[in-house]
C-alpha cells in the first residue's frame, strides 16, 4: 500500500467511533437504577470495542505502508497509541489507589440490650 488516505480513513473512523461511544453512552436517559447503569457500561463497551478492533486495523495498515514517511506511520499508529495509554493509565490508578479503612466506625456500635425483668423498679 503506498497511499496513507486509507490509514487517515481510519484514523477518522477510530475517531467518530471513540467519540460516539461516550456520547452514546451519556445520552442514555433513565433513573439511577441498575439496569441503566448495565446500559450504558454495554453501550459504551460496544463502542470500545468497535473502535480497537479499528485502532488495530489501523495499526496494521500504517506499519504494511510502503514509500511513506514516519509520520504516516506515526498516524497510523496514534489510534493503538492512545488506546494502550488508557489501558496503562486506568491499571496504574487501580494498582496504585489503595483506600485506607476508616479508622472509627461509620456508625456508633449498639447499646446492649438488657432482659425486661432485670430492669429496677422505681416507684413513685
């Protein structure tokens, strides 16, 4: 392949495609329930997944082109770039953040509950 216009392609394609699953997926109207929270992680899931298998197709076109320059290539490659950046960035904040327990308990523990007989009697 000696033209890059196909790897611009789908550059622009990964592009619409990356773009399109976030707003796709704020778009999704509904109570803060369950299923549309599973909504919107399938459709933004879908998108992904759309635009790597795009991003690798690109990859591959710009590293099969013949006669082109580096930035070509460069392109080419940006959309699995950018992709294996996301993939390190969100497996570094997941190692890294560890939170710490709280040290006192949300909630003040019970008061112990004692049997009705043992109860002292007052008169009045």
């Amino acid at each position: 392949m000696r033209s890059p216009r196909f790897v611009y392609l789908l550059v622009l394609l990964w592009v619409i495609a990356f773009a399109a699953s976030i707003l796709l997926t704020m778009s999704i109207d509904g109570p803060r329930n369950l299923d549309t929270g599973f909504a919107r992680l399938d459709t933004l899931a879908r998108g992904q997944l759309v635009a790597l298998g795009i991003a690798i197709v690109s990859a591959v076109a710009a590293l099969l082109l013949r006669g082109a320059g580096w930035l070509p290539r460069l392109i080419g490659l940006t959309p699995m770039l950018v992709t294996l950046a996301i993939i390190a960035a969100f497996t570094a904040a997941m190692l890294l953040y560890q939170p710490t327990p709280p040290e006192t308990p949300a909630t003040p523990p019970r008061a112990p509950v004692t049997e009705p007989g043992d109860s002292p009697t007052v008169e009045y």
